[in-house]
C-alpha cells in the first residue's frame, strides 16, 4: 500500500467516526429540535468581548466653565468628544498621576473654575474601575481607602496652568490626582475648557455634592416622548401568531417553537429556551441551556454578555445605560435605564408583570448572567421615540424646584416629564 493510499484511508476512517459521532448527537443529544448549533453552544462556553470600555462610560456628564452654571449630558455619550477626553485622562491619572491630597465632599474648590464631571448611576467599585482602564491594581484608589467611586472630575489646564487636575470623588471623601502633561500630550488628550454653556438648560449646584438643580428660562420647550408597543398587531391589538414573530429572534432555530396562550401569557418555548409575554407588557427571556463551569468569566466578561443580549434585541431602540447591578451568589443581576432627549428615561415605580406579581422590574430592563451566558432577561414591552411637536412650559422657570429633572414612565403608560 502506498502512502497515499494509508493517507486517503485514514481520511475515510476519520469522517465516518466523526459523522457517527454527529449523528449520534442529533438523535440521543438534542432529539426535540434536530439542531446541533444548540447543543454546541451549550458544551462551549461562550466567548465576550471585553465589556470594561462600556462599563465604566458613564450615566451623564456635567460641564460648566466656572461660573456657577452647568450643562448636562445624558444623550450620546459613548462616542462624544467630552467622553474621549475623560477617558484618556482618567486612563492616565490611574497609571501616571501624582497624589495631591484627600479632601471632604464639598465641591466647591472643584466647581469653582472649568470642570467636566463623569458620573456614574451606582457605586463604582475601584478595583473593578482600575481594571477596566487596564490597571491589573486597583491600589491607586484602594491604597488610600477609596473602594468606591460615584463620580470622577477632570479639571482642565486653566490660566496658564499646565497640569490635568483629576478628582475621584467618593461617598465620603474625594483623592485628588494631578497629571503634568506637555505639548504633544495637549493634542493626545484633546484638552478643551468650557466655555460655552447653553443658554437654554442651565442647572445650579445645589448643597449635596452631586446634584445640580434646574435654573431655566421662562417658556422651557422640551420635546414629550411617545410609547408604543411593537407587540401589538397592525389592530392595535395583542395576538399569538404576531407577537411568536416578534419573538423568534431569542431561538436559534424558530422553526422549533411551540407557542401557547394560558392566563393572558403568551407562552414560546423549545428545549432550551421559553420566552413569555406577561400581561403587564414585560417581555421575559429564560435559558436552560448547560452552563460551562471549566473556565469562570471575569465580571467584565459576565457585563459584556448581559450587554450585547440587550444590544442584540431588535426592540431596544434608544440609548441606555447601566443603572445598577448585584452579585447574587454565582450569577450577577445588571439593570439598565434609557435616556433619550438628553434626559434619563426611569420607572416612576416598581413595574409588576403580572397582577400577583413578586417580583416586580425595577427599571426598564434587567440581565442575569451565570458564567458569561445569560440566563434570564426581562425588560419593558414598549419602545420610545421623542414627539416633534414639542411643548413649552412658560411656568417651569419658576416651578420646578431644587431637583434634577427626567422623564418617567406610568403603569398606565404615560410618560412625563418632572423632577426627579
């Protein structure tokens, strides 16, 4: 026998072992769905991306030029200008920077000259903070006993200044970091100062450290939010065969599906996966696939999961934001919030999903992730847009009071605008 031939026969062998192999998968394995991918999926953890970019962006930004006035952004912070900035120097500050001192909450030696203010909807863990900006420590932080950040102030060169003043401002005290930097590094960090507030939305800090109250014009315009829900048919109704095509997104083979209504819940289902449209307009995602244990995820790895199921759910349709999240035993829970119209988007209460409900949604849409696979995702049916006919308030400059403002959302649906 020839090489060749010994070659091409162990080709042979090899593929029929492996189509044995396969066949015996498909009909012991995953008999209900005839599908292999799932089960793949199930044996192999799956791979994520480094999600600490994403985490650490934060909620709003505040700016102001020195002069007791500020904007704040909530819209379009991911790839805006003022977050490259902040970015950059907070990445440096954590690796570079030299110590200055500690101070207490109080803000005014902060705000009283150009400031840009990224803060954070929840309390950002240091370590997990330094991580993300790729420092294997947290001890810049930790090491002088700040483990947890609300917001970081980055206060540009200013007056002939040419240091980077960096304020990590925690629940009870502030460490503040200054980051000498020359002229190549000025061009690196793109380093601007306020200086030109809008004239029509200005806010006022106000005596906590982190809330800066509305001070607007008289006749305030703002533009109202719509709700729909694309589960509806072109009725306006509620229907099975509708909202199962809305649905077949969450399965990897939809022709697999087996679908029920029981109780007004609208029930989608296949070996490992039931999707349920609950009568307080929640949409609930549970998986049941086998979880990998052979290489645990990284809490980054475990947000970065949690964050490209919600990106990946064609009826996400505005911008949102992590809210909050908790570690509850071996899974983590991540919450997020949206905003749209530069404001945060946030339930006005706790959201049941169905009339004896125990579990209600705290916010707009909430991930539980177990070793990098989402196991459970539930979030509200409905979908936003910003109204163009806008409305103007001629009463709010003088109504609205020493609280930040955002829309909230109703069980009935309704949406408003008012103070948080």
């Amino acid at each position: 026998m020839t090489v060749v031939s010994a070659t091409k026969s162990l080709i042979v062998l090899g593929l029929a072992a492996l189509a044995i192999y396969l066949a015996a998968q498909l009909w012991f394995v995953n008999i209900t769905d005839r599908s292999f991918l799932p089960y793949l999926q199930a044996r192999f953890s799956q791979t994520v991306s480094d999600g600490g970019a994403d985490f650490v962006r934060p909620f709003r930004i505040i700016y102001g030029a020195g002069d007791g006035y500020f904007d704040i952004q909530y819209s379009n912070i991911a790839n805006s200008d003022t977050w490259n900035y902040g970015r950059a120097v907070i990445a440096a500050a954590l690796s570079s920077a030299s110590f200055v001192g500690t101070h207490d909450t109080s803000m005014a030696h902060i705000l009283s000259q150009p400031v840009f203010i990224y803060q954070y909807a929840f309390y950002m863990d240091s370590v997990v903070l330094s991580q993300a900006f790729n420092q294997r420590e947290g001890t810049t932080l930790t090491g002088r006993g700040l483990y947890n950040i609300r917001a970081v102030a980055v206060r540009p060169p200013y007056n002939g200044r040419t240091a980077i003043n960096v304020f990590f401002i925690g629940d009870t005290q502030v460490l503040e970091f200054s980051l000498a930097i020359d002229a190549r590094q000025r061009e690196d960090f793109g380093v601007t100062v306020p200086s030109a507030v809008s004239s029509r939305r200005r806010f006022a800090h106000s005596g906590d450290a982190l809330v800066f109250v509305p001070r607007f014009h008289r006749n305030f315009v703002y533009n109202p939010v719509r709700v729909t829900n694309p589960y509806n048919n072109h009725a306006g109704l509620l229907h099975l065969a509708f909202i199962r095509s809305q649905m077949e997104h969450f399965f990897d083979n939809p022709a697999t599906i087996n679908h029920g209504l029981t109780n007004f819940v609208y029930t989608f289902s296949n070996l490992n996966t039931v999707v349920r449209y609950l009568p307080g307009n929640v949409v609930e995602y549970t998986s049941f696939r086998t979880i990998g244990r052979a290489s645990p995820t990284t809490f980054l790895e475990d947000f970065s999961a949690a964050l490209a199921f919600v990106e990946a759910d064609p009826h996400v349709n505005i911008e949102f934001f992590l809210a909050r999240y908790e570690m509850q035993g071996r899974e983590t829970v991540f919450w997020f919030d949206y905003a749209i119209g530069n404001f945060p988007l946030i339930m006005a209460e706790p959201w049941p999903t169905h009339p004896d409900c125990l579990s209600p949604l705290t916010h707009a849409i909430e991930v539980t992730v177990d070793n990098g696979r989402v196991v459970r995702y539930r979030r509200l049916a409905y979908n936003f847009a910003l109204d163009t006919n806008a409305i103007t308030r001629p009463d709010w400059a003088i109504s609205m009071g020493d609280a930040p403002l955002g829309f909230f959302i109703s069980a009935e649906s309704h949406i408003r605008l008012e103070a948080m």
